[in-house]
C-alpha cells in the first residue's frame, strides 16, 4: 500500500464537478518487514488489553501484515489499522469478497487529532483500488464509524436463560424418521465434522465468513486463563442414522449456593445444525445439563428458531445488540452481487462524503436471479447515504425504518415499498463471531 501523501486530493463527481477532500495530515504507511510486533503492541495498547499465548499465537498466524499500515508520531507508532481477506455471504447466498477491518486503535495521547480519519480514508481509496466492494467491522464504540459511512447491518441476540424454569418444544419426529443420536466428542478432533457443517450454513444467512483455512481454530480458543473457573470448552455432535447435522460448543462452571444447591451456568460458544429436529436436541441438552440452572448464549442471530421451542421466552432475558457494520465501498459492484427477493427497476440517489466514486446516480435493475447496477442521468426514486446503504444492504434493516429515521427519502411514490420487499432477506444477517480487537470469543 502506497502511502496516503500520494493520494488525489481532487476528485470528481458523477455530474463532472470537481469535488475536494481534505488532504491527510498524517503519514499513513504500510508495515515494513520486522515492524509486526511493535504494531501488535500498539494495537493492545489502544483496547488496554492483553492475551494469553495462544490468542497471541493464532492471531500471528491469521494476520495479513501486507494489509496493515500505520501511523508514526517521530519514533512512536500512534495509529494502526488492519484488514482480513474474507469473504461474506450475501442475500441470495453469493460469497463476495469482503474487507474484514480490524486493529483499528489510535494511542491515547494522540486522540482527536485526525489520525483515525486519515487511516480510515487512506484504508478505503485503497479498498476501491483493490477492488473489494465490500468492507465490515464490529466497533468498540458504536457512533465511531458512521462518520465513515458505515451502517449497522447485522444485530445479535443475547441470551440468559432461566433453565430450570422453561420447558422446550421440540418438533414432531416423523414416522418411520432415522434415529437422532447425540454424542460428546473432543473439540479438536471434530473439527472437520463442526467445520462441514458450518460451511453448509454459511450460504443461508447473509453476514456470515466463509472461513478461510486457520479461522476454524478461532471459535476453539480456550485459554485456562480466560475460563473464569470453567471447565475446558466441550462439544456435542448431533447425528442423524448416523451422519452428522449439528453440533454444540459451550463451558460449564458449578457454583453452590449456601444451602447446597448446585447453581452452575453453560456459556454457549456456538451452536449450528442443519435439521430442526437437531437443532431443538441440541438446546435440550444444553438446558438440561446437570447441576445448572442458567443458560448464557451472548450471540445468537435475531430470529433464532430458540425464542419459538421455549415455553417462556420472557425466562430467556432477549437482548438485541448492534454487531456487524457494513461499508459499501464499489456501489455497483456490490449492488450487483446481491440477488433481490423481488423484481425492481429504481434510480438511488447516493450520498458519499469519503468515496466520491459512488456519489450519484445509479441504476439498479435485478430479481432473484441477480442485478444489474450502471451510471444514469434519469431522475432519482430514492435518495440515501452510504451508511443508510450499508444498514440495508444484507437485508436486517429495512428502507423502510431509515426512512422513517430521515435516512432514506421517497422521491417516487411506490418506489420505497417497492425498495424495501426487494431487499429484504429471508434470514436475518448474523455474524457468528467476530474478527475484531483480541481474537478471544467474549464470553
């Protein structure tokens, strides 16, 4: 990557008007052979965090140091900034190549000087070069990336469940159905089994990565440090007649009240199946686990099958949390790898203050079977900002609600229902686990 003192200054609108941008005030450069570990230094720094050998280890072994820069104050390295070569699923189950953003951390003395702007802008002229259409983050602190045009596209459920208090619906076994068998197994060695399935359900929630050869270590890191007086991480394995359809990760820890009573809590690292009747096993034997009475799954997506096999959803304490942010970096080339749940034929008015070569109109023509997205003079249906197109663009958040937030305005009457059933996406987005500051799951 080529420092960001080398980048155009003077852009140019759809219209043909010469559109100025604030030149950078730092130097932003990539990392030099040997510089890896003072910018994983200060990438720690920044989040006031440490990590136990293991994290430290896989997290050397997944980095992309050729996609990290870094700004430098003298001799001191001030800011930092990172990128994963993912890709996500989108509607329509199309895998597109995506910018995972990550260590993105300014020192403490250094704040509110523009180095976090000059990073971002820097990282993204640099995406658009690259030719990714696409770029996501979880953030520390929600209001920090909006400003760069990124819009929250994917929300998680968080679950605290009174175990001992609910009862659990499960599906009717069909006559004649083949045995369903559950079967606890060593983490590691079912790797390969977790691994195929999860990659079977990657295509059918927009959000989800692709995981590229070494991500499937990530959801298995299991510091004793990190346990908080758990036992090591344990895995079950749902098959059906004898082939694998699901599986479940999670800890226990057992805590005894003064009278005795055992109060254990299962944290719920990941649970995944590709039958109904697995599914509903697998929460059965999560809830019905000895000597436990609470249930903790922090992230699970928003239309979790869960919240309608349980007799009272108001014992599983449901909290909604922003999680996925997306970029839209290329707006035709990310427009077109979508599919459209309906038919429309609409011009968007596109706001872009940092990416003027989306600014303008666009054409966006597509169904089921894919898009088709050009340049156009003709006059606008809808008119939205990058971010409000970011929020939409997996199909969680509607057109609808950010136009009735102020983000999205109808200059064609019809064109934004129209809009909103065509993006929408049978599956909620969800991120399954993040890529973001320390690799350690949060538990």
């Amino acid at each position: 990557m080529s420092s960001s003192t080398s980048t155009t200054h003077a852009r140019t609108t759809a219209s043909g008007t010469p559109h100025a941008v604030r030149p950078p005030t730092w130097d932003v450069r990539a990392l030099l052979p040997g510089q890896w570990d003072a910018f994983y230094t200060a990438v720690l720094d920044a989040f006031h965090e440490s990590e136990p050998a293991g994290a430290t280890a896989l997290w050397r072994r997944l980095a992309e140091p050729e996609r990290c820069v870094a700004v430098r104050d003298g001799a001191d390295l001030v800011g930092t900034a990172g990128i994963f070569s993912f890709r996500m699923s989108v509607p329509g189950g199309h895998l597109v190549p995506t910018a995972g953003v990550t260590m993105v951390g300014v020192r403490s003395t250094h704040r509110r000087r523009g180095i976090l702007s000059d990073l971002m802008r820097h990282q993204l002229e640099s995406l658009q070069r690259q030719g990714e259409p696409l770029a996501v983050l979880t953030a520390s602190e929600a209001p920090i990336y909006e400003r760069f045009g990124y819009g929250a596209a994917a929300r998680q459920l968080s679950l605290d469940i009174q175990s001992r208090r609910i009862s659990l619906r499960t599906p009717a076994e069909p006559a004649g159905a083949p045995p369903l068998t559950l079967a606890l197994e060593d983490p590691y060695e079912a790797l390969e089994i977790t691994e195929e399935i999860y990659a079977r359900q990657v295509p059918t929630r927009p959000g989800m990565l692709a995981r590229a050869p070494g991500w499937e270590h990530l959801p298995l890191l299991d510091p004793p440090a990190t346990r908080a007086g758990a036992r090591p991480l344990e895995c079950v394995v749902a098959r059906i007649d004898g082939r694998p359809v699901g599986y479940a990760r999670y800890t226990v820890s057992v805590a005894w009240s003064a009278a005795n009573t055992a109060e254990g809590t299962v944290r719920v690292r990941d649970v995944e199946a590709t039958d109904p009747r697995a599914y509903a096993a697998l929460w059965r034997f999560l809830l019905d686990t000895d000597l436990t009475s609470r249930v903790v799954a922090p992230n699970r997506p928003v239309d979790d099958a869960l919240l309608h096999l349980v007799s009272d959803v108001r014992r599983c304490a449901p909290t909604v949390l922003d999680s996925l942010y997306v970029r839209v970096v290329d707006a035709p080339i990310a427009l077109t790898a979508r599919s459209y749940a309906a038919p429309l034929d609409l011009v968007l008015d596109l706001e872009d203050a940092l990416a003027p070569w989306n600014r303008g109109r666009w054409r966006l023509t597509g169904d089921a079977s894919g898009a088709v997205c050009a340049r156009t003079y003709d006059a606008p249906d809808l008119g939205l900002d990058a971010g409000a197109l970011g929020s939409a663009y997996l199909g969680g958040t509607t057109l609808t609600e950010l136009a009735a937030a102020g983000r999205v305005r109808e200059h064609t009457p019809g064109a934004l229902a129209a809009a909103t059933t065509a993006f929408a996406s049978p599956a909620a987005p969800w991120l399954p686990h993040g890529f973001c500051r320390s690799l350690l799951p949060r538990l």
